[in-house]
C-alpha cells in the first residue's frame, strides 16, 4: 500500500532521484543536477510547499505533485490553480497514486478558492526539455504537456480538457540564409522609407509612441526594461523614416547556444507590409551571424504567426496542450 502525505524538506534527495528515473525513461526532459533541481523547484520564490505532495510505499517516495496559487488569484472563482509537476514512479502506475495526489492539488485549490486547475506555463515553474534528434539542442521550458503521453491521456481521464494547442518550434542555424521574398519585399519597402536593422538611439526614435501603439504591457515592459540597462541588449526594429514601428525583443546567446528570442510586434497601423516576417528573419540571420546555433520558441495553434515561422525554415519539434478543469 501507498500513502499521501504532505511535502517535508527531508524528502527533497529522495524527491529529485525520481525525477532523476522519471527524466531518463524517454531522454525529452532535461536532466539535471541535484542543486539545479533544487532552485529550480524548492527554492523557487513561487514554490508553494502546502500545495505539494509525496506519494510513500514504504515510507520511500514513490510519486510526487506540485502547484500553486498565485497570491492574485486567491478567492477568485473565475481564477484556476497551476500544477507544474507530477511524476510516479514507473513500475508503480496504474495504482491510483497519480490519482491520489492530483486530488490532493485539486483539493488545496478549492480551499484557495480558484474554481479550477490548469496545466500550463504561466506557472512558471517549467522543465526544460530535449529537441528529439538534435543532441544538446533543448527548450528552457516546457509550455504545457506533450500530447499523446501517458501524462496527456491521464489527464483527460480525470475531466482535464484541452483548452488550447502551443507547437515548439525548431531549427538548426547553421546553414540558415535570408529568404529571398523577405529580401526582395524589404528592398521594395525601403522605397518608402522603411527598414529593419538594429536599433541605433542616435539613428531611430518613437519608441515610447510604439509602446503605446501596441497595446501590449508585457512587451511595453520589456522594450524599456532593457533600455533602462546600462548596457541595453541590442534588438531589432521596423522602422518608416526613422520612426519605430517594430521590434523584436532583446537578442543574446544563451549558454547553451540558443538564440534568445522574446517575441515580435509590429504597430497595427503598419501591417501588411511584411515587416513582421523580416523582423523574425533578420533576427534570426543576427543569431546566427553572432555565434548560436539553433533557435527555439513555442507559440499557439492559432497564431497566424506560425507561418511566417515554417516559411522561413523552422521545423515542429513537439506538440503541447494546455490543459484545465473546471471545478463544479
């Protein structure tokens, strides 16, 4: 027999060498080290301990489930609580211990107050995970769960319906070149005034104006956070006469070669040119030129956007759901 207990320090070893067996068993999340796991979980400033759970046969740990409540959320009907982290242990599933302790983060949700759970990457807690193929190409954080997994189709068992599709994006930088049409297209734009380069204070302007055009606080934010750096990251912008009306988000490396991507957006005013699509291009072609080596980045289903990503080379590597459940 199995039992459920409540999450205690002393577990943590015990803890981290399942998730340790639960890693290797398909070689898709990334392993990782004993004190890396640590502050990536335990440590975590959104890390909460009352809503997390062991699973013990034995008195060994056996299964482990974490999720939070953001403080905002709390009492709100309309709100849903984020669980980040199941696993059993492989020779003991089918048992009821992964039922087991997805009702006990289901049950502290409810006395939070939330009206359901969701599986998805605003919790902020996410494992990163292996691009299938390309050996120490990897993702910095899976958005939600893999579709068609074991995990997947337990979750639609016990009332978890997908309420939406994000696909992981892919490609390898080494032979990446510009696309002709983008070429072609921005040669004609330039016509006009338009460009896309990197953006030069000295050369460009607007930027508060873009900010306000775009209707988009999270990007807003990140425009002037990094240029209130000392040394402000460089990024790309769309620009008509000097006036921005794109931009990309920072660009640097990441330590493990990746090519950092925030997102792209263009003024409303200024579509249809494809300014967009150069952006994302001439990012890319920056990327590469500045040492990464691959790029990787997950965006919906439904995001028109996801065109302009296959166009310009970029492969599907894994298919994710969100998923949530209504209390009733």
């Amino acid at each position: 027999m199995y039992q459920v207990v409540a999450y205690e320090q002393k577990f943590n070893k015990e803890i981290y060498d399942q998730f340790v067996e639960f890693v290797r068993e398909e070689n898709f999340f990334l392993e990782v080290s004993y004190e890396e796991f640590c502050s990536k979980l335990f440590n975590n400033s959104l890390f909460q301990a009352e809503g997390t759970f062991v699973a013990l046969k034995e008195n060994k740990v056996v299964g482990f489930i974490s999720g939070l409540v953001r403080p905002g959320d709390v009492n709100n009907a309309n709100a849903c609580g984020f669980i980040h982290t199941l696993f059993v242990n492989k020779n003991l599933r089918r048992q009821g211990i992964g039922s087991s302790l997805l009702s006990k983060v289901e049950e502290y949700f409810k006395g939070q107050g939330v009206g359901g759970s969701r599986w998805v990457f605003v919790s902020n807690i996410n494992w990163a995970w292996n691009i299938p193929h390309y050996p120490g190409h990897l993702h910095p954080g899976a958005p939600c769960v893999r579709i068609n997994t074991e995990h997947y189709f337990f979750l639609l068992h016990k009332g978890y319906v997908i309420n939406s599709i994000h696909e992981g994006f892919h490609l390898p930088l080494a032979e990446y070149e510009l696309p002709e049409k983008v070429v072609k297209k921005m040669e004609e734009n330039a016509k006009e005034g338009y460009t896309v380069e990197v953006y030069d204070p000295e050369k460009h302007y607007g930027i508060e104006e873009f900010c306000d055009a775009i209707n988009n606080p999270g990007f807003a934010h990140s425009i002037r956070y990094n240029l209130a750096k000392e040394k402000p990251l460089p990024f790309m912008v769309a620009a008509h006469n000097g006036k921005v009306c794109g931009w990309t988000g920072a660009m640097y490396n990441e330590s493990t070669g990746r090519g950092h991507l925030d997102g792209i957006c263009v003024d409303p005013n200024e579509r249809s040119r494809g300014l967009g699509r150069a952006l994302f291009c001439y990012l890319c072609h920056w990327s590469k030129l500045n040492g990464s080596s691959y790029m990787t980045f997950f965006t919906g289903l439904d995001n028109p956007a996801r065109y302009i990503y296959l166009g310009a080379g970029f492969k599907i590597a894994q298919t994710f759901a969100d998923m949530k459940k209504v209390f009733k």
